[in-house]
C-alpha cells in the first residue's frame, strides 16, 4: 500500500483527496499539510468526510514539518494541492519531498474534474486578483439576460468546521451569518448574492455539484467561479481564463496558472485602462504561443467611487482585497487606482500602525506597501484589522473590497466603498463568445 502525504491549503487539497484517494484502498492519507491559510494546521479532515477508510479522520500539520513527516509515517509520495505560486517554489518544494525520499506529484484535471448533468461555464485566471470575480458576474449577467437559470459554485475556502460546511448554500445575506463566513468569503459571496444569484461552495465538491444541479430555484447552467488561480473541480463545457497585464509573463510562470490559459476557450485581457501598452502586448503574445485556439477578449474593470467627495483632496488609508496582495503579490488594487483618479491628495501607509496579527501579515508578506489588506480569517485577525483602520491617521477610508466591509466592523472614520464591474471593449466581447456557446445546447 502506498503512503500518501498531501501538500495543501485548506481546498484544493481536500477535493483531491476526495476524487483521487477516499476511496482507494491501495493508497493511504497519513496527513494533510497546510500553508497560506492561517489557523488550519492543527486540525483534523474529520472522519465524516473522509470515509469509511479513515475512521479517525486525518490529521492537518504545518508545512514547515514536511520533511519530518515523511519520516514519520514513510511516506512514498506527496502530493502538491494548492495554488498561485511560482514555478520556483514548486521545485523547491519537490526538491524538499525528493531529499527525504518521497515522490512529488501533480495530479492532472483528468484524476479530478467532477462531471456535470448539467452545462458547465468555468471563470479561472492565471494569478489571484486577475478580476475573475466579476468576470464571473459578467457571465452570469450575460447567461441570466438569456433566459438561464445559473448557479454559482466557489472554489473552497473552508475555515471553520469542516463537517458543517460539507455543503454550503448562499441566497440571501443572513446566509453569511448562519454559515459564520469570514472576512474572505463573504468577499466572494456578497457580491453574488447582492446580485440575486444563488452560490454554492464547501469542502465535499461532489455533493455540492448535485445539490446545485438540483437547486430548488432550478438549474439550466453551473457556473464554476474559480479561486486563485486554479484550474476547476467540475469539467467545463466552455473555459474562460482572465489575465493581468499589470503582472506580465506571470501567466507564464505560476502554477497552476498557466494551466487555466492552455485549457482555456477564451481569455480575458482584463485592466487594459490602466495597464502598460508593452505589458499588454506581452500577455497577448503569451496566450498566442500557449493557446493559439483561444478567443482573446479585452476588458476593462470599471471602478466607482461610492462618495467621491471623500477622497478629493484628502488624505486617504486605502483597504484593498486581502489575498490579492498577499499571495497574489500585487502591490495595488482597485481602491489604490480609485485613490488617484479620485484625485487624493495622499495614501496613507497603515504600516506604522499595524494591530496585533496584521503585522505578520506584513512580516510574511513584506512588499505589499502602503495599502492596508482586509485580512479576516477569523474573529482577531477582523478585530485587528477595525483596530489598525482607527488607529491609522487620516481624513477617509478609501474601502476596495468586493463586500461591504462597514457592514461587517465598525469603521469609525468617513468611508467609500470602491465598486468595479468587467466591461469588455471591441470584439470579441463574452456575449460573443457565450452567445455562441449557447447557441449549442
């Protein structure tokens, strides 16, 4: 029997552990491992979900004890199972598991794409904050004005408890109170929600496919709206992938990025406002040498300011989209950009009055700059972050969350939200390309 350790996040690692090893007897899960997600390690993958293979559940370890781990149950191999990290850090990492003598495994989409009963339009993108979130709005507007009846499923961002959150449905907001979201996941359901769509997400992808195909508000098309930038758990019909100019030849050199753009039917330009004419032309080049077959789509993402009035000639702290500038590695967001065409007279760096965990944040996470990320994986990490906004000296709060972010802390500062839509510009645009999509079911 083969002893399996699987390299995870809280995600991706579950669902590979679901498709590719619940159920096989000749393989055993001695451990997950865990990174990027703060607060998961230590826990277990519970016994409810992980069948009847593994009645005392599986245990979840740091990362940092990868090697000793491998030691301790004889590992033959480890399995990668997370994302939006460089090709260097992947063979690093494989190059850790060979030297203490596993192996270091990808698995392919084939091991783990669910099948649908159902037509599948799946939105990815080659890095986190690419702007695939309202990629995935736009192609629901779009699909919804046609007559289909969508349902949305989220990639998995599972931090509480897992057997609770087996299956997960979200049509209302007093759904993200009884499902006690965090911070980071209301960012992906609200504005879904706010909407008037229904999304699903958990932790056992298989039974929130079902539950979804059979969604009492009725189902015509699932829409698979990705995380990072992974590819899907469910098979796509049809596959859009959004890029970033701002990060040029990233498309090319984070895994599983670049996956997402060889698999995809169209690519979304996105950002070409405010990109560099020759980062444009780069990425377009890029997706002419990987995929030629694509169809190119080129986008904006339109960002307005709430109450323009209290960013004009003041001095602004600007709360960005906490994962992209963490792992995504982006030192500005759309409340940076909304800022300087507002016409601020100054961004305010938080950094000098950081509030318990968020300065690990920026320990971790040291070139994110002068903007402030809306990190709340849990109930301190949300108090930190209400405590650093009022601790930090300025006239307003520019707020560039997908969520309401004064619904969930109290902001005791003037604030705007910052809101921003995908518009495509030219042809093709996505009702091209989901026109023609439609057109052969």
């Amino acid at each position: 029997m083969k002893t399996v350790i699987i390299i995870g996040a809280a995600g991706r690692d579950f669902h590979n552990f679901n498709t590719a090893y619940r159920g096989n007897p000749n393989c055993k899960v001695a451990a997950f491992t865990a990174a990027q997600i703060p607060d998961i390690a230590g826990r277990k993958y519970p016994a409810e979900l992980a069948g009847g293979l593994y009645p005392d559940g599986i245990p979840i370890y740091p990362q940092d004890e990868l090697e000793s781990l491998i030691e301790k149950y004889g590992a033959d191999e480890c399995v990668f199972s997370y994302s939006d990290v460089p090709y260097a850090y992947v063979m690093g990492l494989s190059a850790r598991v060979n030297a203490a003598g596993a192996a270091f495994t990808l698995l392919g989409h084939k091991r783990t794409m669910l099948k649908s009963s159902k037509p599948v339009v799946a939105v990815g993108a080659v890095r986190t904050g690419c702007g695939k979130s309202q990629t995935s709005r736009r192609v629901m507007e779009i699909l919804n004005g046609m007559g289909y009846r969508v349902i949305a499923v989220r990639h998995p961002m599972p931090y509480g408890d897992l057997v609770k959150q087996k299956v997960q449905r979200f049509a209302a907001l007093e759904d993200l109170t009884k499902h006690g979201c965090t911070i980071e996941e209301m960012e992906e359901y609200e504005p879904h929600i706010a909407s008037g769509n229904v999304i699903y997400a958990g932790v056992d992808y298989e039974a929130i496919l079902r539950a979804a195909e059979n969604d009492p508000a009725g189902c015509d098309i699932v829409l698979w709206d990705g995380g990072n930038n992974d590819f899907p758990f469910y098979k796509p019909d049809l596959m859009i992938t959004v890029t970033d100019p701002h990060r040029p030849g990233h498309e090319l050199s984070y895994y599983p990025g670049e996956v997402t753009l060889r698999i995809a039917d169209a690519v979304v330009i996105n950002k070409i406002d405010s990109a560099n004419f020759d980062d444009i032309q780069t990425v377009r080049a890029n997706i002419a040498k990987v995929n030629p077959r694509a169809e190119v789509v080129d986008a904006v993402s339109v960002i307005k300011a709430g109450s323009p009035d209290l960013i004009k000639g003041k001095k602004v702290l600007v709360v960005e989209d906490g994962p992209t500038l963490t792992h995504g590695e982006m030192k500005i967001g759309a409340g940076v950009v909304a800022a300087k065409r507002y016409g601020a007279a100054e961004i305010i760096d938080p950094r000098p009055y950081v509030k318990g965990g968020l300065a690990e944040t920026f320990k971790i996470y040291p070139n994110i700059g002068q903007v402030l990320p809306a990190m709340g994986y849990g109930e301190q990490q949300t108090a930190d972050l209400a405590a650093t906004i009022d601790a930090t000296p300025c006239d307003a709060v520019v707020v560039a969350t997908p969520i309401d972010l004064a619904r969930v802390i109290k902001i005791n500062k003037p604030n705007t939200r910052i809101s921003y839509d995908l518009q495509e510009i030219g042809y093709p645009a996505l009702t091209d390309v989901l026109g023609k999509f439609t057109a052969g079911l």
